[in-house]
C-alpha cells in the first residue's frame, strides 16, 4: 500500500512536471514556477515514503529475526542441536581414547619385548663370541674371519635368526 | 471547488465503506480467527513441550553415554594393563623355560636351547599378535604345548625314563612348524 502510494506520488509529480513544460509551451507566466515547486515536493515526499517504508521493513525484519532467534521453540532446538552434536564428540572422543589406549599398551608390550630380545642376544652373542675364540686356532684365518664378520653384521643388525645360524654352524664345526 | 469538494467527499466515502466492509469481514470471521489463533499457541505450546522433553531425553542419554564410555575405558584399560602383565608373565615363563633347558640338558649345544626359546618366543608373538580370536587360541593352544613338550621331555630326561639325549619332540615340532609356515 505504501510503495502504491509513493509511486502515485511520483506519476503525480511527472505529470505535474509535464503540466510545466505544457503551461511553458504555451507561454503562460508564474503558473509553471509554483508547478515546479509543488511537483518537486510531490517527489520528496513519494522518496521520503519510499525510504521510510524501507528503513520500517528492514527495522521489522531485524526485530522478527531477533525476537523469533530467542523464542523459546528455537532455543530448544539450538540445545537439541548442541546436545547431540556432544553426543557424536563424545562417540568419537571414546573412539580415540580406545585407540591411544590400545597404541600405548601395544608400544609397552613392544618395549618388553625389545627388552627381551636385547638381553638373550647379548647371551647369545657371548656364547658366540666365546666359541669362536676357542675355535680361532683351529681354523683357517679366512674361515675365521668370515664367520667373525657374520657374527659383527648379524649383531649390528641385531638378527637373532642368523645368530642362531652361526651358532649352528660353529657348533657343527666343533 | 464544488467538484473537488465532492471528489474529496466521494473519496471519504469510499474509504469509510472499505473499512465497514473490513470490520463486517472481522465480525464474521472473528471466531475463525479466534479459533486459528488459539490453534496455533496450543500447536507452539505442544512443540515447545516436546521439545523440552526431548531435551530431557538427550540429556539423561548424554550423561549415560558418558558413564558408560568411562566405564568401558577404564576396563579396556585394565584390560591392556593384566594383557601387557600376562605378555610379561609369558616371557618370564619363556625365560624359565630356556633355563631349565639348560641346566637339564647340560651337554646341549646353546644354539638348540637358544632356537627352543626363540621358537617359543615366536609362537607367543603370533598369539599376540591374532586379530581373530579362533587364530587367537590356537596359536595359544599351540604355545602351551610346546612349552608342556619341552618342561615333560626335560623331566623325563633328569629323571632318566627318556631313551635320547636330545629333546626330540620339541625339535620336531620346531621342524613340523617351519616346515607349515614354509
């Protein structure tokens, strides 16, 4: 209704300014001067309508969207909205935790076993050592020194598998 | 004048029948209205009830959720604490077991009581390490004996009812499991 309002405002001040070039036109004086002015405030007063019911909109909207956004159906629904989004942070939370639970206790058994490892192929290493130093005479120098030098590589590489290889082939030796 | 006098008179009457014909609309229509009205505050009403009740619901289940996943983490907890004691037990045991190789069989190259060990150790990382628990216990079962063959074998041999120097049996089996994994 309003912006009807105003755009008849505006065709009445076109027409007004139409009736001056016409009364102009027609050469008659003082008329067209009043005219003008009248057809001038005519279309000030049609964009003062315009933009109040703009501001009167956009005002209303705003205070809608506010009043509407703290009702209490739509804050209920936020908290829905915020309790299960906590329900799927917790399910995955759990899921995590069970994880890093289980990379921990995987880490420390690995540990344990390391550990083990560490000490039998230092037994291991001995015995071997001790063998080939008692087998060192008997042997020839090339021999000797291949088997030395397995015995080096397999324990840097700390290889319980070939360790027990030349443990066989030096007791066989033997 | 006249004319603009009636133009303007004209113009009040039509907005005055406008507004009659507004207020007869409202006066029948007013129940309707009513009626409508009250619909739609006891519609909003209902959904606000439910849900707040649903908020309710949520809540109770979030804080049992809650419990129940603490509760789970702290047995899954204990759970990996008693499995890495077990492992720990079991390499103990595998410890003990070399040893009594050792000291029974005196004579025994230590690569034999070394690859017994070893083996052993190999079969409690392959129970350990199962996904499925049917593979799981079998591994398990497998574990448990080979280790029953090595303790009988070294038994019978301190005891002297076993006819060979060496632990067969377990070599065997040591042999018959490369032999499958081959």
């Amino acid at each position: 209704m309003i912006v009807r309002i105003a755009l008849l405002l505006v065709f009445t001040a076109f027409a007004l300014f139409f009736s001056v070039d016409l009364l102009l036109w027609l050469a008659i004086p003082g008329l067209p001067n009043l005219l003008t002015q009248l057809g001038l405030v005519t279309l000030m007063i049609a964009f003062g309508i315009l933009l109040s019911a703009g501001l009167f909109i956009i005002i209303k909207l705003t205070l809608a969207t506010f009043f509407n956004y703290v009702s209490t159906k739509e804050r209920l629904e936020r908290r829905l909205l915020f309790i299960n989004v906590k329900q799927e942070q917790l399910k995955q939370l759990f899921y995590f935790k069970t994880i890093q639970v289980n990379y921990f206790s995987e880490l420390k058994r690995k540990r344990l076993l390391q550990a083990n490892n560490k000490q039998h192929l230092k037994s291991l290493s001995k015995v071997i050592n001790k063998d080939l130093q008692s087998l060192k005479k008997h042997l020839p120098k090339s021999q000797y020194l291949q088997l030395h030098q397995v015995y080096r590589q397999s324990l840097k590489q700390q290889n319980i598998e070939a360790l027990l290889k030349l443990q066989t082939e030096i007791t066989t030796l033997n | 004048m006249t004319r603009l006098k009636n133009w303007t008179f004209a113009l009040v009457k039509l907005f005055h029948s406008i507004k009659d014909e507004n207020l007869q609309w409202q006066e029948k229509n007013q129940e309707q209205e009513n009626k409508l009205k009250h619909n739609r505050v006891l519609a909003s009403k209902a959904l606000e009830a439910d849900l707040k009740k649903r908020s309710v619901q949520l809540e109770h289940d979030i804080n049992l959720l809650r419990t129940k996943n603490e509760t789970e983490l702290t047995l899954f907890k204990t759970k990996c604490q008693q499995d890495i004691k077990d492992y720990k037990q079991y390499l103990t045991a595998l410890d003990k077991l070399k040893r009594s190789i050792q000291s029974s069989y005196t004579h025994l190259p230590e690569a034999v009581a070394f690859t017994i060990h070893h083996h052993a150790k190999h079969l409690l990382n392959q129970m350990w390490e199962a996904k499925d628990f049917e593979q799981k216990m079998l591994h398990e079962m497998q574990l448990i004996n080979f280790m029953t063959t090595v303790h009988e074998e070294a038994r019978r041999y301190l005891e002297g009812t076993s006819n060979t120097s060496l632990p067969e049996k377990t070599l065997h089996l040591i042999q018959r499991k490369q032999i499958n994994s081959e």
